[in-house]
C-alpha cells in the first residue's frame, strides 16, 4: 500500500493526525528533502528506511515504491504543503495504476492557508474579493497562455501565486499590465509556519525591491490584491441580525 501525505507547510504540529499516523506505521518514507520539514521524519519507526526525493527523479521514486510493494512493505510519499497543489502526484499515481499497486491520498495543510494565517488574513472578504487564484509564473516550465499572470489579474480577486520569488520584476510588470494598480497591496510570505517564517507587507510594485531588502529569493509565497489590506470590507451578512438563515430568525422582515 502506498500513502501520499500531505506534509503541511512546515510547523511539525500542522500535519494531519491522520497523516502522522500513516508516517509512524510506514515501513518505507519518501519525503520532498527540499521543502519538506525533516522534524517530520522523528515520527518513523525504528528501521524505516527514508529516502528524499529532491535527489532522485520519478523514475528512482518509482522503483523504491515499487521495491517496497513487492517486499509487501508500507510506503508513505510525503510532500509539502497539501500533495494536490504543485505534487506532481498524478504521474506518480499513473504508474501504481499501471503496476495494480494501491493508494489513498491524505491532504495537508497548504501554505497559502498558512501564509494567510501568518498575516491574520481572510481571503474572501465581503465587498472586497469572494475567489483566490493560486497560481504561479511561467519560468522553465510553462504555464498555459489563458492562465498567464496577466489574465488573472484582470480579475483583480484576491491572488496568491506560488513558485514565483525569484522572478518578481517580471511579476510585478505582469500584474499591473493585467490590471492591478502599482500601489495596489501585496505581501511575502516566507517559509510560513516555520521558525524563520518572515512576512513583508508592501505593493505590487515594490515586490522586487522589498524582497532583495529582506534577503528573500526563494520559499516564499506571494499573495496580492485590496484583501490584503483587510481594510473598507462589509460586514458579513451571515452574522448579522436582520439575516434569516436556516437556523436563526432575522429581524429584517421585508
């Protein structure tokens, strides 16, 4: 059996319970070594051979999996964060449905909710903005035209885009040229959850600059948009008392 386990953003103590629970009865780990917290691995069972992917490729990760199936072994793949964001999980599953082998996700804590967390943020503020984007910039790989930057930025809803720290020049550029004003409010998140997590408050076209102040270039999730701000949003219309809802008499009868 093979589990796929969403590691969270990196605090050891935001990881599932259910996920700490398949990491200790795992007789094989295969963790992301480069973004992955090793605390994590504390919770292996003595003999458990633990392996980081950061050096192998797909082909090396399967014939460990593999390895491990056929010695009638538990193999737990542990990735960052929550393994449907940027996992790279479904080539994988692909060749354990090729091999018959079977498999169970469990999700995890992604960082763009830590990232919020680390700047006391709500996302979908009334009156302001009620969808995220996440995505990321096209560097050496791609991303398809209609999901450019620019495109989604003509939304001007609330965007957190992953993987794109080292490029924030081009970011900023691609951000005000789909519509965002330069002066419109952004933030960097590094390493949120972790110990050395660091947070920048700034605008769109000062990423680049507040970046390279606070030694910034990698690990780091950048989040844009008026939610940021958390300023001039409406009151939540579900807790206000003219409401009616299912469970509660409004006092607005018209």
């Amino acid at each position: 059996m093979v589990y796929f386990v969403g590691a969270g953003p990196g605090a050891p103590d935001l990881i599932t319970v259910r996920g700490q629970k398949w990491i200790r009865q795992a007789d094989v780990v295969i963790y992301a070594g480069s973004l992955v917290n090793p605390e994590l691995l504390r919770e292996t069972k003595e003999g458990c051979q633990v392996y980081d992917s950061a050096r192998m490729t797909l082909e090396q990760v399967a014939e460990v999996i593999l390895e491990a199936e056929h010695k009638g072994k538990t193999t737990v793949r542990l990735h960052t964060g929550d393994p449907c964001l940027y996992g790279a999980i479904r080539e994988q599953m692909d060749i354990l449905d090729q091999e018959n082998i079977a498999y169970e996700v469990c999700p995890g804590v992604s960082s763009f909710c830590a990232a919020a967390a680390a700047l006391d943020m709500e996302y979908t503020l009334p009156g302001v903005s009620q969808s995220v984007v996440i995505t990321r910039m096209a560097g050496r790989t791609p991303v398809p035209d209609r999901e450019s930057i620019a495109a989604f930025a003509a939304h001007k809803a609330t965007m957190v885009i992953f993987l794109s720290a080292g490029m924030l020049h081009n970011l900023s550029r691609e951000l005000i040229k789909g519509g965002y004003e330069p002066d419109t409010p952004a933030a960097i998140v590094y390493k949120a959850s972790w110990p050395e997590e660091k947070t920048v408050v700034c605008t769109v076209d000062t990423l680049a600059e507040r970046a390279r102040e606070n030694g910034i270039t990698k690990t780091a999730l950048i989040l844009v948009g008026q939610g940021v701000s958390q300023k001039s949003y409406d009151r939540s219309r579900l807790y206000h008392p003219d409401f009616t809802t299912g469970y509660r008499e409004g006092t607005d009868t018209k």
